[in-house]
C-alpha cells in the first residue's frame, strides 16, 4: 500500500507539474523572437564584435534548446530528467543572457528573480539548494569581475555609468530578494505536495474502509444466508401443510408460527440494510440523554416482562448531549435490548446516566448475564460475530458506527460483579467536521 501510494503521488505530481511544463515550452519559443530583437537592438546600439558573437550564439543556443525540448515533450511528455536539464541549461542562458547585455548593470538582471522563483517550484530541496548558490555564485563572480576592471567593456554605454557603490547596493538587493522568491517557490512546491500527500492519504483510508466493509459485507452475506434458510424452509413446509389441510386446528399455531418466522427473517434484513447503506447525515440538536433513556426503557418494558427482568434507571437529569436523537435512540435500543436478551429470569438490568469527567455524556447498561463469552471477547463489534443462536452479528456494529458518527464510543466489557457493561459515551459538542458529515460504516 505504502509504495503503491508513492507511486501514485510521484504519477499525480508529473501529471499536474507536466501540465505547466508544457504552457512554459511553448511559451517560450515564442520568446525566441523576442530575444532575438534584444539581442539586434543591443549589438546595433553597441556594435562590439564580441557582443555581436556572443548574443547571436546565446539566440542560436537557445532557440535549438527550446525548439529540441518542445519536440522532446510533444514525443515524450514531463519526465524526471525534464527538470534538472531544463533548469541548469536555463541558468546558463539567462546567466550569458544578462553578461552580454552589460553585467550586472544590464536591465535584465531581475530576470534572476523570475528563474529563482521558477526553478524552486519545480526543482526538488536538493535541487533547489544547488540552484540558488550556483545563481547567487554567478552573480558574485560577475559583479566582482566586472567591479574590478577585469571585464572591461562588458557595460552598455547608452545605458550610462552607475557608482560602484550603487551596484554594489543593486546587487546585495537582487541577491537578498533571489533567496526570497527560492524561499517562496519552495514554499509554495512544498504547500503542493503536503496538499496532494494529505489528499492521497485520505483517499488511501477512504479506500481501506470500503475494502474493510466490503469483506464484512461478503462475509456477513453467508451468515444472512445462512440465517434465513432456516425460517424459509419452516414458512415453506408450513404454508404447504395448511394448504394440504385447510380447517384443521393446527392452522392458527402454524400461522402463528409462520408470523414469528417473518417477523425475525424481517429484523435480520433491517439490521443487514442498516450495516450495508452508508450513514445519512446528522441532524443534531441539544439532546437530554435522561429523557432519551426513559423512553427507551419504556418500550422494553413489555420485553423485560416477558423475561421477569427489572429494569432500573440510575442518575438525575438532565444530562445534556449534542446529538441526533433518533440514531442515539436506534443505540440506546439496541444495547437494551442485547442486556434483556443476556439476562436471566429474575436479574436486573441497571442503566445508569450520568455527565463524565470530561464534560461529556455517558450511559452504562450494566446486565447480570453470564458476561462476556472468550470467544467474543474483543470481537464483538466485528459484522457476524454473535452469540446469539437467532442473531445477525450486526447490531453492536451499527452502535458503534452511530456513536463514532457523532464523535463519541460504544464499549462492551465484562464486569467485575458478573453480566457485561455496554457503555455510549457521547460529546457534549460535536467536534468540529463531523456535523452533516456523510461517512461510511466504521468497522471495529
């Protein structure tokens, strides 16, 4: 995954670099012709014969250059050596460009800001380190060679006489302000690829979830398979029994049986659609988490009737959380009803609403079952791991995913006095990016 991922940001850095690269090639045949009048105006204006040679063959070189490099890219495209000979044979034809129209004292010295600037964003930090000493450098060398007398001639006359001082200061500046355009070009390079990195990254974990889901996805399809051939063939032999024997006495119990079996075949595709569709986004409001709980512990009451469990609610109100009420109910549910199904005949189920240390909000729903089985123990959030001998495996999964959408937890361990303690710990305030965010199923 690692090499894949670099392999994939050096491919996306060519691509987008290779387009800016192709507009510069050719830009600049264009400039060809208007180097080539540079060069006329300031050998006519200062017919010397060594500035005449020198600037036509500065023209010559550089229309061969960009004229093979334009072919070169139109055959090839960007690649890795693109850069470097570009840059250094760049370097060269501004550097003799600037020495034969009068040194350091030519009035295209500040094209050195543009190169620096542009050779940064597309050199590497090694790269660019070279380049700007090599600019800076040349500069030096020229300024002292030509300050000293040992390039006589080198000025344009036209152009009038400045003080060495003056060039002296005019030089310190264009330096100072090469290393400030190598500074930001490298900075702003560097912005590009921490942007592309970072976005890479999260397509790579956007990835791995979907490739996690989807493995659940396929292993919790043979276990809804599994499940459903059960009930399937009850409903099928039963439905043939009563249409084989209409009127008998057994028809009401067959039907009544063939209810339940619909009834349970229907929650397994609910919770196998609730684990398989994407989570809608929140609608969030100021939630009393002690009032939420009533609720639902008045909808279990017939459950735990049925179970000759007690239900007992601990903790005074309110206990304020920022969520969506409907999905914390769907929770909320869904844990009570696993500590009712956990308990035994006679036990109590105990939930207990209370804020954390922190600020946040937290529910615990401590059962007296047989606790937490090896088996599952650190599994029991995982799609299809269950104990139940009439369960899917989903719902603590969906818990989770739901809580972890709001920013917060579901945690399932064993307790010390015996059963398990089921606890949802949910935010006060949502954190920031997560309000009306669309996210996937999380996997455990």
């Amino acid at each position: 995954m690692y090499s894949q991922t670099l392999r994939n940001f050096d491919d996306i850095q060519l691509k987008h670099l290779g387009r800016i690269f192709g507009r510069m090639v050719r830009l600049r045949l264009r400039a060809v012709a208007a180097l080539s009048l540079i060069a006329i105006a300031a050998a006519l204006l200062d017919p010397v014969p060594w500035r005449l040679a020198w600037l036509g063959l500065l023209v010559v070189g550089a229309g061969g250059f960009f004229l093979y490099e334009e072919r070169r890219y139109r055959r090839e495209g960007f690649t890795a050596r693109s850069v470097p000979l570009n840059v250094w044979v760049g370097l060269l034809l501004q550097q003799g460009f600037v020495l034969g129209t009068g040194g350091i004292s030519s009035p295209f010295v500040p094209t050195i800001l543009a190169f620096a600037f542009v050779g940064s964003v597309f050199s590497r930090p090694h790269q660019r380190k070279w380049l700007l000493l090599a600019q800076l450098g040349a500069l030096t060398a020229m300024s002292a060679a030509q300050l000293s007398g040992g390039l006589p001639g080198l000025a344009l006359p036209y152009l009038g006489s400045a003080s060495p001082a003056l060039l002296v200061s005019y030089v310190a500046v264009v330096g100072a302000l090469c290393v400030a355009a190598t500074l930001v070009g490298g900075a702003l390079r560097r912005t590009f690829d921490n942007m592309l990195d970072e976005a890479l990254a999260h397509r790579d974990e956007l990835l791995a979830t979907h490739r996690a889901h989807a493995r659940e996805l396929e292993a919790l399809s043979a276990e809804i398979a599994h499940e459903l051939k059960n009930p399937l063939a009850t409903v099928k032999g039963l439905t043939q029994l009563m249409a084989r024997e209409p009127g008998r006495p057994q028809s009401a119990e067959r039907l009544e049986v063939v209810t339940k079996e619909v009834g349970r075949m229907q929650g397994i595709l609910e919770e196998f659609l609730n684990f398989s569709r994407p989570l809608v986004p929140l609608a969030v409001s100021a939630v009393d988490l002690v009032a939420l709980c009533d609720e639902a512990l008045v909808l279990h009451e017939g459950l735990a009737g049925e179970r000759g469990v007690r239900l007992e609610r601990v903790g005074a109100g309110p206990v304020m959380a920022a969520c969506d009420s409907r999905k914390v109910r769907q929770v909320l549910m869904n844990l009570l009803h696993n500590a009712l199904e956990a308990s035994p005949p006679g036990s109590r189920v105990t939930v207990t609403v209370e804020p954390t240390a922190s600020g946040d909000a937290r529910v615990s729903m401590r059962d007296e079952g047989p606790g937490l089985a090896p088996e599952v123990a650190g599994r029991a959030f995982e799609a299809g791991v269950t104990t139940k001998a009439r369960g899917s495996g989903v719902g603590l999964t969906v818990a989770r995913a739901l809580a972890r959408q709001h920013g917060g937890e579901v945690t399932l361990e064993g307790s010390p006095q015996g059963g398990c303690v089921a606890e949802l710990v949910l935010p006060r305030e949502l954190p920031a990016g997560t309000l009306g965010a669309v996210q996937e199923v999380a996997h455990a």
